[in-house]
C-alpha cells in the first residue's frame, strides 16, 4: 500500500515539475522544448553569418557569405514585361581573348573575334520619347556622378578629380569620341584601356541609361523634342538590335 502511495506521489510531483518548468512568463515563448530540432530545422539559413550559428561561434566561418552567388548567366526576376526582361538578359557579347590578362576577366568565355569592332553597330534598346527621356537621362546622371565622374569629371570632359589630382590620365573627353554607343557598351561592361570592368556593378539598363547621359553630354540637345514629338538631336539612338 504504501509502495503505491509512493510511486502515486513522486509520479505526480514529477508531473508537476514537468508541468511547471514548461511554464514561462514570456507568452511569446514554447516553453521548454523536449527536442527543438524537431520544432527548428538546424540547417544553415540563407544570410546568416555562418561564424554565429545559434550562438555557438565557428571563428573559421566568420564573415562568410552563407547565400551563394547565383550561377553565372542567370537571369534575375523583374517582372513581367518583357522589354525589361531583355534588358536583364545577360549581355550578348564576350570579351575580347586579351581581356584574361588586361581586365583580370577570368572563367568568362572569350571570343577570338575582336569583339569591341563588331560593338560598332550596336545600338541603345531603351528609345527615349518625349516622356521618358529626362527620367532616363537623370537616372543616368546620377549613376554617372556616384561611378564614373571622379575619372571623367563632371562635364565629362575626362578631368575628374582623379585626373586633376595627377592620380590617373589617359581618360578621354566624351565630345568628340568616336566610339559608337554600342561600343561604348562594350567598353563600360568589359572595360577598354586604364577602365576598369564595371559589368558586374551595373546592370544593362543602368549602363545604357547612362549611355543616354553620355549622348546628352556630347550634344545638348539630345533627348529633347520639338512640339510634335520629333527629336531634336541628330544623335538619336534607333533601337534594332542589341539587347
Ligand atoms: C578609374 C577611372 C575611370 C572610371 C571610374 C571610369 N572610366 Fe571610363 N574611361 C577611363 C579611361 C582611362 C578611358 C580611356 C580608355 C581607352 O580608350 O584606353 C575611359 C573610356 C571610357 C569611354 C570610351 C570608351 C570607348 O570605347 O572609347 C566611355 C564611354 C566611358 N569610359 C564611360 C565610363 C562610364 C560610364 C563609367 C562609369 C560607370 C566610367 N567610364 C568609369 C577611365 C575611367
């Protein structure tokens, strides 16, 4: 009898126990989790630190990108309109074989062909009109000044403050430059001389909103139009075929 008393009282004390400590005062809280992989996956999360997994530190992971880069000419997901999409196609034209050495451009695919002439006839896919073109310009603008401006200066004249200050020479003024617009894509995606490659900061849209800056530098006229809609400018960008 006194057995059965026994085991009855312990085996409601420890219930109680159980019961109590699985109390918390923060309503927010489970409680006292028997098994939290079973609640939680361990798994590493997407833009964690992994040198700081659940408080636990791992010195050797710290500060390492735990979101993998996505795979080289994947196209990221801007919506339905396909005119933008083309524009997030990954550019058509391979770098020149030499860029491997100059420009550091290594694991792309190269073409042997001097790719930078074949740019010649490239032309802008964004047409300005009388509606967008001073959004497309000012954008370009702006991207121009954060990007390009401490080299090509602010007129684009190629006396930007790294110039001035004899860090760097050797940029050119963009009135009078004979590079076609595609081959000035060619240029800011791969880089050309002292320039560096900017294709992986810049998406194509931003690189020919900028080119679009650029024309309205070298003629100020360009993307202005007259009363019925024509342009201005002699510089008009007809699109055709580069995307
Ligand atoms: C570190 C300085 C520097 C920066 C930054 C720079 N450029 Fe250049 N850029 C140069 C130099 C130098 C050249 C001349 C290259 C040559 O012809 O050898 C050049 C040439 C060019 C050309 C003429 C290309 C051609 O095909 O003749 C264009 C267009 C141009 N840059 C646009 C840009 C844009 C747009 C940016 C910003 C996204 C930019 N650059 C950033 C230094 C720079």
């Amino acid at each position: 009898m006194k057995k059965i008393i026994y085991t009855t009282l312990s085996g409601a004390i420890l219930s109680l126990s159980l019961l109590l400590n699985s109390c918390v005062s923060n309503a927010d809280s489970p409680g006292l989790e028997y098994a939290p992989d079973m609640y939680r996956t361990p798994g590493i999360e997407t833009y964690v630190d992994y040198g700081e997994v659940r408080g636990r530190e791992n010195k050797q992971w710290k500060g390492r990108l735990s979101a993998l880069t996505p795979p080289r000419n994947t196209v990221p997901y801007y919506g339905t309109d396909s005119s933008e999409v083309m524009l997030m196609l990954p550019y058509f034209r391979k770098p020149n074989v030499a860029f491997r050495q100059t420009h550091g451009l290594y694991g792309w695919d190269y073409s042997t062909a001097d790719e930078y002439t074949l740019a010649v006839n490239d032309k802008n896919p964004i047409t300005l009109d009388k509606d967008n073109a001073e959004t497309y310009i000012s954008k370009g603008k702006e991207l121009f000044t954060a990007m390009c401006q401490h080299c090509h200066g602010e007129k684009g004249d190629g006396q930007g403050p790294m110039v001035v200050s004899k860090a760097y020479s050797g940029v050119p003024n963009y009135v009078g430059l004979a590079a076609t617009e595609g081959q000035m894509f060619y240029s800011i995606y791969y880089g050309k001389g002292m320039m560096g490659s900017h294709g992986s900061i810049l998406n194509k849209k931003e690189i020919w909103s900028i080119i679009h800056y650029i024309r309205r530098i070298q003629d100020a006229n360009y993307g202005k139009f007259d009363a019925n809609g024509a342009a201005v400018s002699t510089l008009v960008s007809d699109t055709t075929n580069a995307n």
